[in-house]
C-alpha cells in the first residue's frame, strides 16, 4: 500500500505537528489528523461514524493525559483517557483491519535502579500517570494482536508547550534559576519520533510489539535545562537542586533512561545523541521565529 489512510488521534498536539511536519517527506499524505472533539477517544458514536466511513490502514494515538501532577487529583478522567481510550481505539482497530500505533512512556518504570531499561524489565509505576499509561498498554496488548507500542520519554519540540520552550522563556526573563539534577533520562525530539513512527508505518518488515524510542544520551532535568541555554544563546546561570527542594505532587522516576537495542535492530535505526537533536530544534525555533510564550 503506498499511501495507506491514516488516522491520527490527538492529531493537533505537539506530536500530531510533528508527524504533520514530517509525514509528507515519507509521501504519506493520505492522514486525518484528528483534534479531540472529531476524534473524541471516549465518544463511541464519534468512533463509530469515522471508523464507519472509512476503514484506515494505521491509526496512531498520540492522545493522552499528560498532567502528570494533575493526574494525582484527577485519576478517573486520567484513567479514561490513557487506559479507555487506548483500549476503544485499538478495539476499533482491531475490527477495522487496522495497524494500531500507540504513544506511552518511560513513566511506567519505578525508576529506583540505575540501569539501561528495556522491554522485558518489570514496569513498576510510581504515580497515577504511569499506572494508566501501563493500563493502557496491557488493554492494547489484549484487544490486537497488530500494534506497535512506543515508550518514549522527555518529549519537547518547536510545537506546543515543553520543556525546551519553557526554558527559552524563563531564561531570556531570568539571570538564575534553579533545576533539578536528580532525575535522569533522556530528552527525545518529538520530530524524531514522528520520524520513526513514518519509517515504521514504510518499512517492508512488520514486527509488531512493545518498543522503547528515545534520543540516545543520559541527561539529568539540570543537564538538559544548560545544553538548552548553551545552544540557544542564552547566558542563564543554571544551579542543580535535588528534587526535595522542589516537591511535586506525582512522584518522579529518578532514573528512566530506556535501552533501545530492540528497536534499533530490528529496524536498522541509526538514533541521533539528544544534544544534536536539541540544536536542531533551537535552530528550527531561531528559523521559523516560533513564540516560546
């Protein structure tokens, strides 16, 4: 199939963009990129009628709740949305023929060990984000059997709000500030993972199953918040804290830095480090002028 249809759930956030940015290069241009009211995740009615009008090759949710502090209070619509609206679209999946793509996270891992973490490893969630987001993946992995997981971890881009942006803003406003140097794992550019989501959707080799994506590299909040200021032209002083001095709601996994060996053999994959991933999204914000605001 050469440009198969493609669904795309949560089709106007910041990964949505991203395959948006990136698709066309793969000449997959036959996508509907879904915002939360036409592709509601939780309406049966509303996916009933789009998966009755046409039945797509591909259907990629990239919907999910990610208040990860939010989730702790909120934990019935967190868990509708991860857990039951993953399920409902790999379900109408599964009927339709389709290959489900699903989006989950490095927060499925308790974080208490300090070791490359793979496929295999117990997934062992510390807050309400990651429980749901491992529900969802045990629902998916139940309802069909063509699906591809993705974990992936840090996500930032020049689209919708992140870390990156955040920091531009902050540190074009403040001479210090002040980031947490205890929680390790990986930046990913969301540019990347689109990228891989494209060659997965055109590669010949359809080897369904749970695969971890990231950028390569190991990066504290601390590492990642400097090599931001650096590459940007910004003179920001940077003091690492530890994440006591700084309490949240949700408990963070304190190292979460994923083995990617499944994907990148199976795959042939080549992944780039986060810091020259990085300097490509400083250089696209500095290009395209995008308002870090």
């Amino acid at each position: 199939m050469n440009n198969p249809l493609i669904y795309v759930f949560g089709g106007t956030g910041q990964l949505g963009q991203c395959l948006q940015l990136v698709m066309p290069g793969y000449e997959l241009t036959n996508v509907r990129f879904l915002d939360e009211v036409e592709g509601n995740i939780l309406d049966h009615d509303c996916l009933q009628k789009l998966f009755a009008a046409e039945k797509p090759a591909y259907v990629i949710n990239c919907a999910a709740y990610t208040a990860v502090d939010q989730a702790e209070e909120t934990q019935d619509l967190c868990d509708r949305v991860n857990r039951v609206g993953a399920a409902n679209l790999a379900r109408y999946s599964q009927e339709a023929g389709a290959i489900f793509m699903h989006i989950s996270t490095d927060f499925v891992f308790g974080g208490n060990v300090p070791k490359l973490l793979t496929e295999e490893d117990a997934a062992l969630p510390v807050n309400v984000y990651g429980l749901t987001k491992l529900r969802g993946e045990e629902e998916i992995a139940a309802l069909t059997e063509r699906y591809y997981i993705l974990r992936t971890s840090w996500l930032y881009s020049e689209f919708a709000n992140n870390f990156t942006k955040t920091m531009l803003k902050l540190g074009a406003d403040q001479e210090v500030l002040n980031v947490i140097a205890d929680q390790v794992g990986t930046p990913t550019y969301a540019v990347d993972l689109a990228d891989v989501i494209c060659r997965l959707i055109t590669n010949e080799k359809q080897q369904f199953g749970l695969y971890h994506y990231s950028n390569e590299g190991v990066a504290s909040w601390y590492d990642f918040a400097v090599a931001i200021f650096e590459l940007g032209g910004l003179s920001t002083k940077v003091n690492p804290i530890p994440g006591t001095a700084y309490p949240t709601k949700a408990t963070r996994p304190a190292f979460s830095v994923m083995d990617k060996t499944k994907i990148k053999n199976t795959f042939a994959l080549e992944i780039p480090h986060w810091r020259h991933s990085l300097s490509r999204c400083i250089t696209a914000l500095h290009r395209n002028q995008v308002s870090v605001g």
